[in-house]
C-alpha cells in the first residue's frame, strides 16, 4: 500500500526503490547494538511498547505525507517518505529484539509458537478483509481513502502499545549488559562458539528468497505500476489467505518442531519458485491466466509464514533466558547485511530476465531443505 501511494502521487521512482531495502535493513542492523542495552532493563516490555510507538507515528506520518503530497515537491515527498520508513524500520527493529525476549520470559516452550500463530492468524483475518475490500471494489482505491486506511493501520500499532504494555512480565537478568563496539565484538563471539546459530543464520539467508521473490511475481503479471489494479487485488488476497491459512497451523507446528518446520517452508518455496520459473522460461503465455500467479504466490506465501514462524520460535528455544536477545539480534544483524545485497536480483533480472532470478531462487531454497536438515531439535521432547 505504501508503495502504490507513493505511485499514485507521482513520487521519484529512486524512493519506490528504497522501500524494502530500507526497511528491511534498518530492522535488522541496529539489532545487534540495541541489544545490549535491552539486557540492562529487568522490565524489557516498556522496549516494545516504545517500539509500536514509534512505528505508529511514522505509519501515521506516510498516511498524512500521501494525503498531501500533490500540494508538496516530488523530491521533497520521496525524501520525506524514505525519511519515515527508516524511522518506522528502526521501531520494528526494537520490537522484533524485545518481542522474543519477553515471549520467552512470559511464555513456556510448547506453547510460543501457538502464540505468535494465533496473533498471526487474526491478523491475517483483517487483512483479508481489507484485501477483499481493495479486490472486489468495496474499499475505493482512491488516494485519500488509501491514505486513511494507512493512518488507521498506524493507530492500531498505538492500540497495540497499550496493550502489550499490561503484560506481566517478571524482571529478567541485567548481568553483561555493556555498549558500544565490546558489545558487538562480544556478541559476534556468539558465531564461533555455536555452530546451531551458525547453521541457522545460514538456513535464514537461504531462505530469503521467500521474502524477495514476491515483487517478481508480480512482474510476471505484466503489471508494471503500483497503482495497476488488474493484478494487485488477487495479489493482496493470495497473501493474506495464506496467512490465515497457515499461520497458526505453522505456529503449533513450531512448538513441535521448529526445525522440521524450517525444512517444510523451504521445500514449498522450492516448488513454488521452481514452478514459476519453468512457466516464465518455458511457458510464459500460460502466466496470463488470471488465477495462476496469485496460486503460486499463495505457496510461496505460505512457505514465507513457515519461515518466519520457524525460526522465530527456534531462536527463542535454542538460547537460555540471558543470551536470547543477543541470539536474535545476531541473526538478524548478520540477516540484515546480507539483506543489503539484494538489490542484486533486480540486476540479473534485468540481464538475464525474471525466470532466471525464479531459478536462483529456487536453488536457495532447495539448499536451505539442507542447512535446516542439520539444526539441533531445541523443542523440549
């Protein structure tokens, strides 16, 4: 959505770029410093709360930016809305450190994979809804009717701010919570003395074709714009149907098995990006068919939830209650370096064409089957 607004305003191209890599980058770098300073708090909830703070105001910020943004230079506007998604990124990033922390404070193993499925799954519920909505015309795709869904999804992230913050949670160890570069070195210590996180940080970068291969997708649609409306509902449904159709089956899944949760998302994603990449090599006028693509998103999308479902839940159980925020924010700092690398792919696509990228892809998730084949089984039983 943030993208077709940006779109629909006639902003600089060079900032619908900057999107994902901003965001996703940002989320994951500063992790493993702010890390360090979330092992002094006893009481680490008031971080995330913090967290959907910042990040409400910056989604609230987009909306309004969209909203008055043909009244505002182009450059301005892409300045501006690249400014706010770093902002927002850097608000995740605090969640998604002191998320795994407090959820293996508060919450027994076996039971914390039910629980990031289930939020998932009503989560996925409204987006559905919403998806629907855009599809079948019931929510107009106008700019200010966008604008104002986005700034509700920023005042949802308030809501859940005062939510989280009634959490008991018990005061947890604040021994070894020092800054700055000792802290880095420290941590990235972390990397020779366990070959699990090794193997999982391995596992993980394999397996982010999951999350990159999406907008390729949607190119094979031949839908070049983000405001293109022949493709970009079905898209949106595909995604959010596979959220509630998965997401909580993946989450008991993981308390089971997080490592065989690993191997079963890679293998989806094998076969989803293996198939779209045969049809765009071998078949490329059978992509035309509506349903086709948004089925094979649908797989992938349901591969992507698996990996983020399995890797959550095995970080979290395969490090004790004082080095699980190190654990996290060392995976997704390696994560996030390497995620700033991706741009990558857009080059051999360019060179090489959409189906090419696909095959890679496919590759990568192949060899993660591998990686995730040789993690510890960290669920207790």
């Amino acid at each position: 959505m943030l993208a077709w607004l940006l779109d629909a305003i006639a902003a600089p191209t060079w900032a619908l770029g900057l999107l994902v890599p901003v965001r996703e980058s940002l989320a994951m770098l500063p992790q493993l410093v702010i890390s360090a300073r979330i092992r002094r708090l006893p009481i680490r909830k008031t971080v995330y709360v913090l967290g959907c703070v910042v990040q409400g105001v910056a989604v609230i910020g987009f909306g309004l930016l969209a909203w008055l943004g043909r009244e505002i230079p182009d450059t301005l506007v892409g300045l501006v809305a690249v400014a706010l998604v770093a902002v927002f990124a850097l608000g995740r990033s605090l969640c998604s450190i002191s998320f795994k922390d407090v959820l293996g404070k508060t919450v027994d193993v076996g039971q914390r994979g039910a629980v990031s499925g289930t939020a998932g799954t009503i989560a996925a519920v409204a987006t559905l809804l919403l998806a629907v909505g855009y599809s079948v015309g019931w929510i107009p795709l106008t700019v200010p009717v966008v604008s104002g869904m986005v700034v509700l999804g920023g005042l949802c992230w308030l809501v859940a701010a005062l939510v989280f913050g009634s959490i008991r949670e018990e005061p947890g160890a604040t021994e070894g919570g020092i800054d700055g570069l000792a802290a880095v070195l420290r941590q990235f210590g972390l990397l020779r003395r366990d070959a699990d996180l090794r193997r999982l940080i391995v596992t993980r970068a394999l397996l982010l074709s999951t999350a990159l291969a999406p907008p390729f997708y949607m190119a094979l649609s031949g839908d070049s714009t983000a405001g293109g409306l022949g493709t970009l509902g079905p898209f949106l449904v595909a995604s959010a149907a596979a959220s509630l159709a998965s997401t909580f089956v993946w989450g008991r899944l993981a308390d089971r098995s997080s490592r065989c949760v690993l191997m079963v998302a890679a293998m989806l994603a094998m076969l989803a990006n293996a198939a779209t990449a045969f049809l765009a090599l071998a078949m490329p006028g059978v992509l035309g068919q509506a349903w086709l693509l948004p089925a094979l998103l649908f797989v992938l999308m349901i591969a992507h939830q698996g990996v983020r479902l399995g890797r959550s839940v095995h970080v979290v159980d395969m490090a004790d209650r004082d080095d699980r925020a190190a654990y996290t924010a060392l995976s997704n700092s390696v994560v996030g370096l390497i995620l700033l690398a991706g741009g990558v792919f857009g080059v051999i696509a360019q060179w090489l064409g959409l189906g090419a990228v696909l095959v890679l892809f496919a590759v990568m998730a192949a060899l993660a089957i591998r990686a995730a084949h040789g993690l510890d089984e960290v669920q207790a039983g």
